[in-house]
C-alpha cells in the first residue's frame, strides 16, 4: 500500500520521480526543466525516499483516474508550482522598479516578501499552464522540443506576472476608493504614503503592465486583459454608485462580482490556453474555469466576514456590511425576510441597522444558501477541468487533480 | 497678385479647391473624404471665389515650397482638423455620459479641457496623420483603406485626450493633510473618490481601444506615456532642493509631463500609417520639441501673462512651489536667489524676491530663446519628412510647421 503510494506514473521525460507524501513539500515540479541541474541537486539533497531511474523507465503504473481521490497522493496545489512562484515574484520585484525613489517604494509595496497575499491567481495560473500543455509527440531533438517549451512557459509566467501587476494596481486604488488603513496585515500604502502617491504607483503598475502585454505581440491577449481592466473598473463603479433598489438585487451583485473579482482570473486563464495555441472550445473550458472558481471564491469570502473562523455568525469582520456593501447572505437573507429590505436600504451608517441585519441572517438560510452557490460554481470549475481533452503526460493530470482541488479548497476555507 | 494669392495647386483627387484668403475660417479638411457630400453643399453655400473644376486638373502651379510663407495662404492649423476634432469630441463625450452617469462632474471636466482649449493634442494628431498620408494609387480600395487608416489615426487622438484627462484627474487627488485643512472636507473626499474612479475609467477605456488597434507596439508606446506621467507627476512632487534647482532635472521632467504624451502619440500615428523607422523617429522628435517648447513658453507666461513685463501672469507655478526655467536661468546669474528657492515660497516675500531677481536677469530671454530652439527642431523634423506631391500632406505639413510658430508667439 506504501509503495503504491508513493509511486507514481514516471512521465515520458524520464527523468523525474513523485515522491512520497513526506516529501510534498519538495517540489519536482514541472518546472524542473527549468531548473535544470538544480534538480539533481534537489534530488541529491533532500531525497528520503529514492528510487533508480534508468529502470523505472517504462514503468507505467496507472494509480488513478483523473478526478478519483482514494489512493491517489494528496497534493498541494501550491506547492506544485511554489518555486515557479519565486522566480516569478523576483522577476515581478525587478519589473516595477522606478526611476523615481518614491515610486518605486510605492510600487513594490506589494511585492515586498511576506506581504504577496495569498498567490492564489498566479498559482492557479501556473497550474493552468501545465494542465493544457501539449506535448510534442515527434521524438524532436530534445533541445528544440524543451526550448519551445521553455519559450511558452516564460510567456505564460509572464501572463502570471501581468495579472498581480493588475490586481494589485486596483488593490491601490480601492484602498484609496474606501480609505482603507490597512492591506494584507500592514497599513495600506495611500495611509503610509498618502493618497496621490498610492493613485499614481497604482497607474505606473497597470503601464508596466500594458508594456509587458504588449512584449507578448500577441493582440488577442493584449484585448482579453485590456477588457479585465475595464472590468475591474466598472466592478468598482457598481459598487460605488449603485442606487438602494440595485443595491439588493442578486443579479447586479452577482454580475458586480464577476467585474471586481472573476473576470480577472478567468480571462488570464484564457489568455493561458491562446498563449498554448490551444483551440477555441479549450480556451472557453480555461474560461469556465476561472470564472467559477472566482465566483465561489467572492461567495466564500462574503460567508467569511459574517462567520469568521468559526463557523457561527458575527464572528466575521463584518467589514462588507459595515461599509454598506451588501453581499450574497444577507440578500438571501431579504428574499426569506422582506421587513429586511427595509433595513438594509437605510444604510449601515447606524451601528443598530448592523445588528439588526445579523439578526435576520442568522434566522434566514442566508449563510447555508451562499455556500450552496459557492459549491456550484466550484463544482461548474471542476467540471470544466474534467471536460478537457484526455492525456497521458502524468504531469499534465496531476496539474489537473491540482485545480480540480484547488475548486475544494476555496469552499472548504475558514479564512 | 491676388489671383496668384488665391490660386493654389489642385491636388490630384481633383474635387477640391483651396479657398481664398477671405474664406480663411472655413475648413476645407482633410476630412473631405470622410464627410462626403457635405463638403460639396458647403461648396455650394460658402464659396465667394470660385474656379472651374474641371480644366484645373492638370494645373500645377506651385506658389511655394513648403516652409516659405510670404504668398502661402495663411493657414489656420485647428479649422484644417476642426470638424474631425467635433466628430472625436463628440464620440467620447458620449460614452463618458451615457456609461457613468454619476461621474458627472468628471465628465464636465472633461468637457472644460475640450472647450475654450485648443484641442491641442488632438490637431498634431490628426495633422500629422495626413502628413504622413501614404498614397494608394488604386482610388476604389484606396479610399476604404484609407478611410480605415484615418479610422485608427483618430482612434489615437482619443485615446491620447482620455490618458491626458485621467491624468490631470489623478494629478489633483489630495492628501489626507490637504483634504483636512479643507472647511468641507466631506467635498474634498467625495472630489478624491471621483477623480480616482474618472480617472481609472478613462484609462480603461483608452486600453480597451488601444487593444482594439491590433498593434502591439502601439500599444508598447501609450503604456510608456502613461509611465512617464506618473513619473513626471511624482518627480515634481518628490524632489529634493537640489533638485528643484537643476535644470536637467526640470527638463527631464517636463519632457515626461508634457511632451512625452504627444511625441508617443505621433510616433504611434506614424506606426499605424506603416511608415519606416525613420519617419516615425521624425514624427516622434517633431512631437517631443513641439511639446517642450509649449511647456516652455507655459512657463514663461505664466510669470509674465499676457503683457511682456514680469508680474502680470497668474504666478500660480511659484506660488505653488514649482520652480519652472526661468526662475532656473535666473539662478545661473544671481547664485543668490538659489537660497530664496531652497526656502520654498510659502512665504509671500520670497515670491517678491525672486520676482525682482528674475526681472533684473535674462531668464525670460533665456527661456523664450530655448522654446524657440526647439520649437525650430520641430519644423526641421517635419522638412525632413521624405518629399511628396500631395496638395494635403504638404498642407498638413505646413500647418504643423506653423504650430511651432504659434507656440513659441502665443500670448496665452
């Protein structure tokens, strides 16, 4: 049982090994043609558990379809890709250096180790890459074969880099939008710089963005992320200037979320599967993907700020409501209890109206039918990885079990 | 003389005439294609002199060469250009309104810049993409080409306008300390919000219709002017005494406030026409010099106003602490009034000081004579442009000629 385990299907490549659960944390990612000889040091180091390569060769051992989970090695998704992760976020540190001292702080600010969120979207970005990697079957001299290949994944990673400018350029602006003090556990650059500073670093990301865009000459996907960014705006222009009757409907929040939150994701994974000359239907199944996988993320997190880490009601930050931004559960909420549109069309300015609210959400459905819709959608992303055209590279179904997991791990978080 | 006066070369496409001089204000564009049959009715309705069209097709009298202009007809630069920059101001008005209707005040803004203003940027534009105007010799998919061509040439324009408008629109966001002193301070706040948000939906609008050009380079070019402005915004807000006093430091940041924008942009036009390196560079100097020689006499107007003597201008640069070239040249003869700059001009006094020691130098002089330096490097690059026969490159090119006179003689 052990040894099943801990082996896996070798790749046609040859030269990589799964190790075993204990070793998760060591990556032989798919970057390891990357890293070139690294690798063999990694492996010289750090291997507990070794088996020989040359006879392992043709050794085809199918432990597991794609998306069954009983014997197959737990993965971590993030781990999959972390030392990617490390050259991307060097790379992105040397891509916003300014001219200017002040701008340059500003613009790194975000990039600063320790203060890089989450890297969810670049992780998922990556293990998109991997996951629609078309081999080229001919037996090409190894060299060509893994110098397009590592051509493709430079411009992919790029993709990666170009969505966090994005992303963080409107974290700037919305932090100066909602006068936040803080931002990913430190004062937020517009209260320790000063509101000017944090718009303008914020415009000097999404240029450098745009000029990174455009090294890929690739017009498609200068056009996929130039609609994120209009997105990301109009997102925030919902937000800002709705009016109370829209303010309480499902569909402008759900269509708002999309703007502020998914579309970003999905039409990078899009841009992926363009970038891999992968064909139209494929691209759309990267969309799906995305698009959902954002959406339950944004529900999840909406649960969150009521719920906290535990998993009763008020324990959240309850910043959302507080700053009268309504979200799924309490609209939910409204449709079981009418008397709360009322409530809620006040405003939240009155801390009375907050506690009210939290009242009626915790009599309502509100909180369990969020997270129904957030499984939804999370299920509606999976499906969308399982959809894509069969394979056989191991490398390519693990980076699939890889997103089909990450659409659990977003459902199932507390924080 | 006055038939000589009157007269000018019919171009090739034979339909259009060049009014006299007594028609000046009236536009005979370059957007005659693109409007159609209403040029012909305006034919009909304006004209005071008039010539028979058809046996003046093969006249070629040429009156002049393109940068003489002792029996040109005057040009105006803006009318050649005036009913395209309606059609543009038009469509963007439009879509600021209709998308965003709580942005209202950024929007009127918006409008502000438009009118009273001379549209500045957008007639380089357009009159450089004329002047660039490769002819396609086949009239019938010429003309769809070309009509595409102009298409995107104007899409540049736009684009151009929307990044220098959300830039003026971040540029006037304010600090927590500033929004403090304010007596409304609420006002100060909502005005933050909606410059950011007017802001941030200008730009996005520009990249969604840069992607929409297809040309990645293009592209490459309005990202790095967006870059430089941020840049330039901040070295003005950042700098050290030091480097307020410097003059590199003051023209490298005027070159990425103001004329960054407009020499990228005519680089871009230049790019879109699928003209070589060689033209684009040109067109890219011509909008890099235009563009410092109008800061430049900006700068100097604003000490002097409209009169000529020292003090009548609106003073609001010094008065906000921006050192400008004058007050740099004036340093270079009273190492004195270095001091009096490094203490900053919160103090009224220093402003008298300073004014006083700017008057008893040449920094006025010195700056006029530097505006008019580039402002000739301008024209230079146009009379570089590889030579054509055209009737309306050599017009839109003359005109762009007199652009970087009006800029160095204007008195506001």
């Amino acid at each position: 049982m052990q040894f099943l385990r801990c082996v896996s299907q070798i790749s046609r490549n040859g030269g990589r090994l799964f190790l075993s659960r204990q070793l998760d944390s060591f990556l032989i990612a798919n970057s390891s043609h990357l890293l070139g000889d690294s690798t063999h040091k990694v492996f010289n180091r750090r291997e507990t558990y070794s088996w020989s390569f040359s006879a392992l060769h043709g050794f085809k051992q199918q432990i597991h379809h794609q998306s069954s989970s009983l014997i197959e090695e737990p993965l971590d998704p993030f781990s999959l890709v972390a030392d990617e992760l490390s050259l991307l976020a060097n790379r992105l540190r040397a891509m916003v250096v300014a001219e200017v001292p002040k701008l340059a702080s500003a613009a790194e600010y975000f990039f600063k180790m320790g203060v890089e969120g989450k890297r969810f979207r670049p992780t998922v970005l990556l293990l998109m890459a991997t996951a629609l990697n078309v081999h080229i079957h001919e037996p090409m001299p190894n060299g060509v074969g893994d110098t397009l290949g590592a051509e493709l994944r430079t411009r992919q990673q790029c993709i990666a880099e170009i969505t966090e400018m994005i992303h963080v350029a409107s974290l700037l602006h919305d932090d100066v939008l909602d006068d936040a003090d803080t931002r990913r556990g430190i004062g937020s650059l517009n209260f320790v710089m000063g509101n000017k500073v944090a718009v303008l670093a914020g415009d000097f990301l999404l240029s450098r963005a745009c000029v990174a865009l455009a090294s890929l000459k690739n017009t498609e996907v200068v056009s996929l992320l130039a609609t994120v960014v209009e997105h990301l705006v109009t997102g925030e222009t919902m937000q800002m200037t709705s009016t109370s009757e829209q303010r309480c409907s499902m569909d402008h929040y759900m269509q708002k979320t999309y703007y502020k939150t998914a579309s970003l994701i999905s039409n990078s994974c899009k841009a992926i599967a363009l970038l891999a000359g992968q064909t139209t239907e494929v691209a759309m199944l990267a969309f799906e993907y995305g698009k959902n996988l954002g959406l339950a993320f944004q529900l999840i997190d909406d649960v969150l700020d009521f719920t906290g880490t535990s998993a009763s009601l008020g324990k959240g930050s309850l910043s959302d409501i507080r700053h009268g931004i309504v979200t799924a559960p309490i609209l939910f909420a409204i449709e079981e209890f009418p008397q709360l549109l009322a409530v809620v069309q006040q405003g939240f300015d009155k801390p009375e109206n907050v506690d009210i609210a939290l009242e009626y959400l915790g009599k309502s459905r509100g909180i369990q039918r969020t997270r129904e819709l957030a499984a939804k959608h999370a299920s509606l992303a999976a499906a969308a990885i399982d959809s894509l055209p069969e394979t056989d590279d191991e490398e390519v179904r693990r980076s699939r079990r890889a997103l089909v997991d990450l659409t659990q791990r977003v459902i199932t978080r507390n924080k």
